[in-house]
C-alpha cells in the first residue's frame, strides 16, 4: 500500500512537471526588434524628413516623470528630435491651452502628459477640451473625441498606444482575432474602449466588461483582455483552457510588480499568456512612435514611399 502510495505520488509530480504551460508573448524581445527595425529605418532618412515628437506636462507628478523620460529617452536613440514643454502646477486651462497650440505647430505629433499634477483638480469637461485641442493628426496618444469616437477603421485615426500594442502583439503571435469570441475587462479610453471599437471591425462576438458586472460569460472567450487596474477581476476557472489571455495591469508592491491576474495559476491553464513585467507595457510606447510615424505620413503624403517599409504597421 505504501510502495503504491509512493508511486502514485512520484508520478503525480512527473506529471505536473510536464504539465503544459502557457507561451509567454515576448513584448519586451518584440518591442526591442521594433526599435532596432525603426532605428535602422531612421538610418536612411534625413533630419528634415523625420517626425518630431511633443510632449506637454503639467505639474511635476514623479509617474510622469518616469513616462515622459522614457519616451524622451526612445525618441532620441531613435535619432528624433523632440520639444518638451513642462508647465508649472498653478498653470491655468487657458495658459495649458495657448501651449498646446503653440506647441503643435512645431511637432509631428503630440501628447499632453496625464494625469497633471496629485494637487490639480482638472474638470472631466476641461480635459476633453484640452485634448480636443491636438491637431487631429497630430493627436497619436489617439484621446481627442475625434479618435474616441471612431471606430479606427480609416487611415487617418489613431488607435491609442498600449491597445495598439496590443494588435500588434497578437499579430506577431499569428492569434487570429477574426471572427472569434473576445471578452475585455475594464473601459477606459486608452485600453478597453478603443480595443472594443477596432477589434468589433473584424468581429461581432466582442464583449466589454466594467468591475460590477457578472464575469460568467467571460469562459466563452478565445481572448480575453484585462485591463481593469484591480487586482484578480477574474480567477483561472473563469477562462476556458487553452485560451489567450492578455494582462494590462501593472501593481507595485515593493520591489515587485505584478499585473491585474495571478500569473501562476493562468500560465498553467491558457495557450497564451502576456507576462508583467515584460508584456504590454514594453510596446506601448514603441506603438507610440509608430503611431508618430503615420502622423508624419499623413502630414507628408511625398513622403510615403520613404516610410512604407512601415506600411504593416501604420496602414
């Protein structure tokens, strides 16, 4: 009995060693290829006829900071020049205002840093305002009500940069969003919304969910994507096996970070699976640069023919 038991045992942990897991989608490796593919593209092209980027901040929010160097940093190994506005934390709408039109006529495209300073209360009408103020192709952050209100099936809007990522990342895995079963957790306008708008051109099975509505439904989805920004909206026994799940979420706690879903318990169940660190986030600003490239392309239509080695990309 003891000697079966013992067996039974050993071969139970054979099996869990070999169980299989989930593939990793690489967003890290992939963006990293991206920026070596755009950096030699840039190699090829005079000063004149590159895309400068802009970025207005306002307040001195150290998140921010952290974004707003990264995407600096990007731009100038990439051999972009960029304009970087930083107004102070009592900057008035209409001071904020003034800037971005001053701004935007010195840049290809361009973002305004948000959120604004921990002591800023800005109105949800005033913000609107103030992104509705980007050149529509200029806007590559892709928040004007222009672009949020699109479906991105036309050349000239701009899919915001992580749910870009995103596309991106399914089509360099070949994951066939066509015509399949997807659910999104979470609608904000830089993730689920626009996600659920462009991916809804190539299906009729998208659903959207917000943190108060029932996740039943959610076990019916080929691809599931979570970008609620709280922790376990769903657990591995809400999706089917074999399925593809894409985390959005980053949480900090410590030295750690973690996304919205417990890693382990998916990576033993689904096909696929997007890593935090090293999934999403590592191609949102790459996306942000491609997005840069097609408002330069828009803007310079001559132009095309020395960008089109990026056409898969921007359209």
């Amino acid at each position: 009995m003891i000697v079966l038991q013992l067996k039974f045992k050993v071969e139970t942990e054979v099996l869990e060693r070999h169980k299989v897991a989930a593939i990793l989608l690489n967003g890290k490796e992939y963006a990293n290829d991206l920026k070596e593919e755009l950096k030699s593209l840039f190699l090829n092209i005079p000063n004149n006829n590159r895309p400068i980027l802009g970025i207005i901040q306002v307040g001195n929010l150290e998140e921010s900071n952290i974004y707003i160097k990264h995407k600096l940093n990007i731009a100038k190994d990439l051999g972009l020049e960029t304009v970087f506005s930083k107004l102070p934390e009592n900057s008035t709408i209409n001071q904020i205002k003034d800037e971005i039109v001053n701004v935007s006529k010195k840049v290809t495209g361009l973002i305004v840093q948000l959120p604004f300073s921990l002591n800023y209360v800005l109105d949800p009408k005033d913000k609107q305002d103030i992104l509705n103020l980007i050149p529509i192709n200029k806007d590559i952050d892709g928040l004007s009500e222009h672009n949020c209100n699109s479906n991105y099936e036309l050349n000239n809007n701009f899919l915001p940069a992580t749910a870009k990522g995103i596309i991106l990342l399914l089509d360099k895995y070949n994951i066939n969003y066509k015509k399949t079963d997807i659910s999104i957790l979470g609608q904000s306008n830089i993730v689920g919304k626009p996600l659920a708008k462009y991916l809804s051109n190539f299906t009729n099975k998208v659903r959207v969910f917000d943190k108060y509505d029932d996740k039943k439904d959610v076990i019916n989805s080929n691809i599931v994507i979570v970008a609620t920004g709280q922790k376990n909206p769903i657990v591995a026994s809400n999706v089917k096996k074999n399925s593809i799940i894409i985390d959005v979420g980053i949480h900090r706690n410590n030295s750690k970070i973690t996304g919205d879903l417990d890693f382990d318990s998916f990576y033993q169940k689904v096909k696929y699976l997007t890593p935090v660190p090293g999934g999403v986030g590592p191609m949102t600003v790459v996306s942000l640069i491609i997005n840069l490239i097609k408002a330069y392309v828009l803007q310079n239509p001559h132009d095309r023919d020395k960008y089109k080695v990026f056409k898969k990309y921007i359209g």
